[in-house]
C-alpha cells in the first residue's frame, strides 16, 4: 500500500463489519486498497483526515464484498457470451425481432444459438410455457427470422425433459430428415400430421449433463466447438454478472477443466480480472462432457497436472486443489442411491458413479502424497459412505485433518457423516439453490421421507465444520438466497421445508457468504472489514439483517469495490474513484432487475422484460 494513497471516509449508512463480534458500525475509512478502521463516524471522520475523498451513502448499507463458492461465473458467461437472449422475451415476435437483428450482421450460414425462454437455470418461475403461445417458435416459424442461417433455441440443464427448437436451415446442417425415428436415446424428435420435422426437440436435449450419446454427438458436439477465446470471453463476461450482484470472490471448484483455468489465467496476465478466484482442476468433467466419455485414464491424467498448477500467493486468481466428482445429479437420474427412484422418464433407477472406487481412493493417495488439496463432490449418502470408507485405511498414517479438504454440494447427507466431516475438520459448501430448484423434483420422484436429509444446512453449522454457500444454478441474487436460507421455499410449490436443523438466519447465511468462504478458499484478508483487510464492499439499498424477509430477496445493489476501486455502479452514489467504468458496468437503478433476473416474481403468461 502506498504511503500517499487516497484515503476514502464512507458514512451515512450501517456498515457491517463481520469481525468477531459482528459489530455494525457507522463508517469506515479505506486507503488504497486496504481498510484501515471500521467505528463511530466522529472518530472516522478525524482519522480519513481534512482531504479524505468522503463518500455519503444516504442510508444504504455498506458491508463486506460477497463470496460465493459455486457460482460457475465462467461457464455461465461462456454459455451467454455470443447467444441471442431470450431469457426475456415477451412473445414469438420478440423472438423472432432478436433473432433477425443477430442475423443480419452474421454471414450466411453460420450458427446463430440463443439462449433459453425464461430464469435461468431453473426456468420454473418463467420459461417458454409463459409465453402467450405456450410454446416455442417451430423451424417455419424461425425461418422467418433467418432463413439462410441455422438457428437453434437451446435448453440448459438442470430441467428434465427439456425442449429445444431448430429452424429448417439447422435440420439441414445437421442431415435430420424425416427418416429420423420419433424416438433416439431418449430424445423425442416432433413430426406433423404429414410425417415432417417441426424443429421441436424435446426429451434429453440440455447441452449439460447430459447422457444422450445421440444428442450429444449430432448436435451439441457439432455445434458447441468451444474455443480458447470462448471460455476466456465467458470469464470476462461472467465476472461482470459477478460484480452485479456484489459478488467480488469466487471458488470455482466445479467443472473447471485445464482451459478454464488457463482462461483466468490470461484475463489475468492481461489485467482484465476484476474479481478474486480461486480455481481448482476437475479430475474428470461430466457436466460437459460433449460425447467423448469420462474414463479412468482421463481422469487419473489431471492427477499431476492439478499438483503443478498449484500457486496461492497471486492477489487475484490462485490454484489450489484437484476435484473430483463422484456421483451425479438427482434430476438427471444419476444420483447413485441405495432406493429406486424415477428418471426423469419415469423408469426407476439407482442412479450411477462416474468414477470407480479405485479411482478414488487413487485421488486420495495421491493428495496425500503431493499435498494436493482433495476437493470432493458427492451428492447423496451412497456416495459419503463410499468416500469414508476409501478414507479410513489412510486415517492412520496421514493427519487428514490438517489439510482442510471441502466436501461440495452436500444435496444429501444425513447426522453420522455430518459429525464424521466436522471431527475430520473438512470445509463443507452447499446451495440453497438445490431446495429452491429441485425440491419439488425430490419430493415427487423420490418421496417425502428424502427431504429429511435434503441440506441440513442448519445441521451443518451446529455440526462445528466450517460451512460456506453458494449460488450455483440460482436464483441470481444472492439475497434471495440469504432469504432461501430461512425460508426454504420450493420454486414451483412454495413448499417450505424449513425448520430446526434444516433453516439458518440471517447472520449465519452472510457468514456463509463471507468470511466462512474466505475461510473456506484459505484466503487471508477477504470477507470482512476489518482493519488491514482488503478494501472489497458491496453498498446496497438496505440492511439485510433488519429488513423484512419479504424485502431481503429485493436488495439492490448500488455500488461494488474490490481494492478500493468501483466495480459497478448503479449511479445513486458518489464514486470511489474517477476511473472509466465499462457501460456494462454502469447500470442505473431505475433498470436495474439484479442481472435480469434476481428476484423478480413471475406468474403465469408474464410479459417482464429487462
């Protein structure tokens, strides 16, 4: 820090320090990069000094910059960067106007994709069943749009079956004609009355997690090339998102294969990262896996290359730790469970591993060994079982509680093996999105009595482990997750599944979001405003701790700061510094709908446009 940096005295609204005591302060004085004290506004006012850049808030709350431990901020950007957006769009008319103007600055013949109708990623409180025609556009209807370009309406995971729509330039590129059978590995293909494709696709057509080798090789393989450029976009764009919604940190630790990390790595070099991540190497990627198949030799190739990355000292992006994904999604049928259950086509299965028990326990030796930090992703209590077994033979020469290995997701997890993690001393990450998202889909497939394990986040904290959130699939706010957190609220039923050991408050949750997440990615300095911390804030519009739980889920964000310097602004409040801001980084509060859709409440047929 420079001995003549500016100093910023920020007042005029509760300042939430999350030190040790939680104090709530009224302002807080930076310098540079760095806090230098948190307390009354007199004293701060004497210590920023008569030329102190002075910040008025007018009432909003200043706390520390958000953390989140799963927010796939690459893979997101990536998937958005170059599509059409449709998650807005009003009618077939919209669609087709969005599609036209991307067709007339693309050459003929090539792809233009968009993304899907409604709130990403769950698509429950809008999607295409909302729009007036209660269906998407079939291919005659898009050739309107563009009849030299091929056009595809995609479907993201995790809603099964799916619907997607191509135009007849699409069919064409991809050789389907009417000779296709109505049904390929479960992917339904529509035909009208006279026995010709409409472009409608509907069954196991999301472009991730998916298992359909028909679709993922003549279809997602042969659209979705992705290039070096394209995911190193997808980091740019997805930090932006990030910076949105006061989000200034993030662990990716899921799905992060060599060239997302590398990715990060040049937005770095370039001096383009404008958020802290801390990234660590997937083993093996099934979530985008487009067809290729995920195999022990795959996976057992980024052993060593997860131990060479390693570097944690870099004030912007690290690499720190080799994850390995275990066992799949429930919503996709791959959940490995002890009890049948039904896939998303009805059929009752007991879901699948992706890697072997060898394989595993290999993931484990080697960590051990290279002092690689084991970032493990089960999702139900088959696959904790499994993983504590594989442990216990290696309890007794390695001293695993000193390596702070992270348990993710955790969607199903019952007391024993709770205590097991916390006695062990491993970091525990989960989303209230899996509640939100897919509680209704646990209830109707695999019965009531599975909500009793279905993230005990309250458990959780009472089990003593060090418990960080995260956003995952959404919704997009993370103060609408700090309200799930409490209320437990499924997305489609309003069921609330909440209750002792299964809800926290509101304290608990912004520590989950804060300093339990810089715990969590063992990043000094991050998550609270503290004295000597690193200058990273979020000014909102309220105080989530004492607003009502009915407002928390609308909480704006005004401004963002990572460093001392202004990452977003919503044009309310003075700046932290004359820097120019990107337009995508401005956004003036009057438009402002928390990256589209953060909160925003749809009923059926609703017309809400950003």
């Amino acid at each position: 820090m420079s001995k003549t940096a500016q100093r910023t005295l920020i007042f005029g609204g509760p300042v939430l320090t999350q030190n040790e005591r939680r104090e709530t302060h009224e302002a807080i004085v930076l310098e540079g990069d760095t806090v230098v004290a948190t307390g009354g506004y007199d004293e701060m006012r004497s210590l920023a000094g008569a030329s102190a850049l002075q910040v008025d808030v007018q009432g909003a709350c200043v706390m520390p910059g958000l953390i989140d431990n799963h927010p796939h901020s690459l893979h997101f950007g990536s998937f958005d960067a170059n599509c059409v957006k449709l998650y807005d769009a009003r009618d077939h008319d919209d669609i087709r106007a969005r599609i036209r103007k991307r067709a007339q600055v693309t050459p003929p013949g090539q792809w233009i994709v968009t993304t899907p109708v409604g709130e990403p990623h769950y698509f429950i409180r809008k999607s295409w069943r909302d729009l007036p025609e209660g269906r998407l556009p079939n291919r005659f209807e898009l050739d309107a749009a563009a009849p030299d370009h091929p056009v595809w309406i995609q479907a993201y995971a995790p809603k099964l079956p799916n619907v997607c729509a191509m135009n007849s330039k699409a069919l064409q590129m991809l050789g389907f004609t009417r000779e296709l059978p109505n049904f390929i590995d479960d992917v339904f293909i529509e035909k009208d009355e006279n026995g010709e494709l409409t472009g409608i696709f509907s069954g196991y057509v999301t472009n991730y997690y998916n298992s359909s080798l028909f679709w993922l090789t003549r279809v997602v393989a042969q659209v979705l090339r992705p290039s070096e450029d394209f995911w190193y976009q997808g980091a740019l764009a997805g930090q932006v998102t990030a910076a949105q919604r006061g989000v200034t940190s993030a662990y990716e630790g899921h799905s992060m294969d060599p060239e997302h990390i590398a990715a990060y790595q040049r937005a770095r070099d370039e001096g383009q990262l404008s958020m802290r991540v801390l990234a660590a190497l997937e083993s093996g990627s099934v979530a985008l896996d487009y067809g290729l198949g995920l195999t022990d030799e795959r996976v057992r190739a980024n052993f060593a290359l997860a131990a060479k990355l390693t570097q944690t000292v870099d004030p912007m992006f690290r690499v720190n730790g080799l994850t390995l994904g275990v066992g799949g999604p429930g919503w996709s049928g791959q959940m490995p469970t002890d009890h049948p259950y039904s896939d998303p086509f009805g059929r009752l299965t007991k879901g699948r591993s992706f890697v072997s028990g060898a394989i595993e326990r290999e993931a484990i030796e080697f960590c051990l060994r290279n002092n690689v930090r084991l970032n493990l992703m089960p999702t139900s209590g088959r696959d904790h079982r499994r993983f504590l077994e594989s442990l216990e033979p290696f309890l007794g020469e390695w001293d695993v509680r000193a390596r702070e290995w992270i348990m993710q997701h955790n969607i199903f997890i019952d007391d024993a093996t709770l205590e097991r993690y916390a006695d062990l001393q491993f970091h525990l990450t989960t989303s209230l999105s899996f509640c939100f998202g897919k509680g209704d889909m646990y209830r109707d497939r695999m019965g009531e009595q599975a909500l009793k394990e279905l993230i005990p986040v309250g458990k959780m904290y009472a089990s003593g482990a060090n418990v960080g959130l995260g956003t995952d699939w959404g919704p997009s706010s993370v103060f609408e997750h700090i309200a799930l957190a409490q209320t437990r609220e499924f997305a489609g039923s309003g069921y609330r599944h909440e209750g002792p050991g299964y809800s926290i408050n509101r304290q608990q949750a912004l520590d989950g979001w804060t300093i339990h997440n810089a715990r969590l990615m063992q990043w000094d300095g991050i998550g609270a405003l503290k004295p000597g911390f690193k200058a990273d804030l979020v000014i909102v519009d309220q105080n989530p701790l004492t607003c009502s739980i009915d407002e928390l889920s609308e909480t704006k964000v005004l401004r963002t700061v990572l460093g001392g310097k202004d990452i977003f602004d919503a044009q309310v409040i003075r700046r932290m510094d004359d820097a120019e801001l990107a337009p995508e980084r401005l956004q003036p509060l009057e438009t402002y709908t928390a990256s589209s859709y953060g909160a925003h409440k749809c009923g059926p047929n609703c017309n809400h446009s950003a």
